[in-house]
C-alpha cells in the first residue's frame, strides 16, 4: 500500500481548503445594486417583492406602483423584514439607496439570495422621470423649499453663497445640523448660508442632477466655488469657508 509523504499530505490538504473556501466565497449571495432604469426594468421582468423602507410620511408623498412599505427606523423592522418569502424576489428602495442598502444586506445574511437595491434611491428614479405616485392624503414638505427659479435668484443676490441640501430622514444631515446653525449665526454678517430641504426641492435636485444628500456647495459670484457630498468636520469646513472670504 502507497502512503502519500507528509509534506505532501499537508499541501494537498491546504490546496482542497483554498478550493473549498474560493467555492464557498462564490456561493455567496450579494445584494444585486441597480440604477434606475435597471430597476424598473428589473421589477417589470420578474415578479417580487417590492418594497419601501421609508417612514408613511416620505410614501405618501411619492411611491413606486405596488409598492409595499415597512419603516427602517421601526423597533420591529428586522423582526418584520424576516416574514418576506425567501423564494420570490425582493425589491428594496428608500430616498439616496442608504437605508435599502442596509436591509437588503441584512436580508442577505438571513439567507436570502435573490435582494435588489435600488442604488440611489427614489431621488435619481425621479432624476429619470419614471413614474412615482402620491397618496391622495399626502403631506409634501414645504419647508426650505426652493425651486430653480428661486435658487438661481439666491445665488445673484449675495457674492458669496453656501449652501447646505438635506433632508430631515438624513442621519448625516441631522449630525452636521447643529454645526452649519452655528456657522450661519457665525458667519451671517461675511456671508449667507442656507438650508435647502432635498425632499421639498424636487425640481431643484432634478435640474442640478443630485441624488444624494447632505450635498454642500458654496457659490462665489454664481459660481461653484467648493462641493462636498457626505459629512465633513468643522475645521475643514471654516478653512473653506475662510479661503473663499
């Protein structure tokens, strides 16, 4: 009987691990990002779950057809994430792709194998004029509204204009809030900072292509002087905000 050295042995056991594990790893299911038109070609294809994880508030407002909704900031949501049928596709979309993204990772690492991510969210469904509907009791937001018109107005008014996009469900948004009040209280008598609400703004995020919030743009003379899309530190925003003044 031929026994295989020990060497031997040890290589070929390591070789059957590598293969086991590169297997393993490409059996593994992701979450499937799409873009818009991928999306709604993607739902149009293949019966499934479709579902919004927004709050009621930001669905009523303006909805996918058919679409379900579960809030992402439920105490209950994973436990209620898990009830969706795990053979049938699921469809998952909120406002930037952020909160979607999250859950449909979860649902992955649950075991599921067919989850679909609307990457940038509702807001470039929008930016692609596909079709949204609102509830007829809908509450749209009116607060820091702006529309092109009035932006463009804004930006010839003053010489030096900083900008802050948001959106009230925006975790980041909410974190920089107190800094940019505190800037704009600051800095109120060198130069103008305002708000402008991302969800009452449609028109405007359209017209300037965005699809992601917070978004920071800071105009000198109507023109773009500095951009920044995520949360930034303070000492990095007044150094800005000093080079431009």
């Amino acid at each position: 009987m031929n026994h295989i050295p020990l060497k031997h042995n040890f290589f070929l056991t390591a070789i059957l691990l590598a293969f086991n594990l590169s297997a393993c790893t490409q059996n593994k299911s992701a979450v499937v990002q799409l873009r818009a038109t991928q999306f709604h070609q993607a739902i149009s294809r293949e019966k499934g779950i479709l579902l919004d994880v927004r709050t009621q508030r930001e669905f009523k407002n303006g909805h996918l057809e058919n679409a379900g909704q579960l809030n992402y900031y439920a105490l209950d949501f994973s436990d209620r994430l898990l009830l969706l049928p795990k053979e049938q596709p699921i469809y998952l979309y909120c406002n930037t792709g952020y909160r979607s993204d999250r859950a449909a990772n979860f649902l992955v690492g649950n075991g599921y194998t067919k989850v679909y991510n609307l990457k940038h969210g509702i807001m470039e469904w929008e930016l692609a004029r596909l079709p949204v509907i609102a509830d007829s009791d809908a509450q749209p937001d009116t607060g820091d509204k702006f529309e092109p018109a009035d932006f463009a107005q804004l930006l010839a008014s003053e010489p030096i204009v900083f900008v802050d996009f948001y959106a009230p469900w925006c975790g980041p948004c909410r974190n920089m809030m107190p800094m940019i009040d505190s800037l704009k209280v600051e800095y109120h008598e060198r130069l103008l900072i305002v708000k402008v609400n991302a969800d009452a703004s449609k028109n405007l995020m359209r017209e300037m292509k965005l699809v992601t919030v917070p978004y920071l743009a800071l105009y000198r003379d109507g023109e773009l002087f500095f951009e920044h899309r995520g949360e930034i530190h303070r000492e990095e925003l007044v150094e800005v905000l000093e080079s431009v003044l």
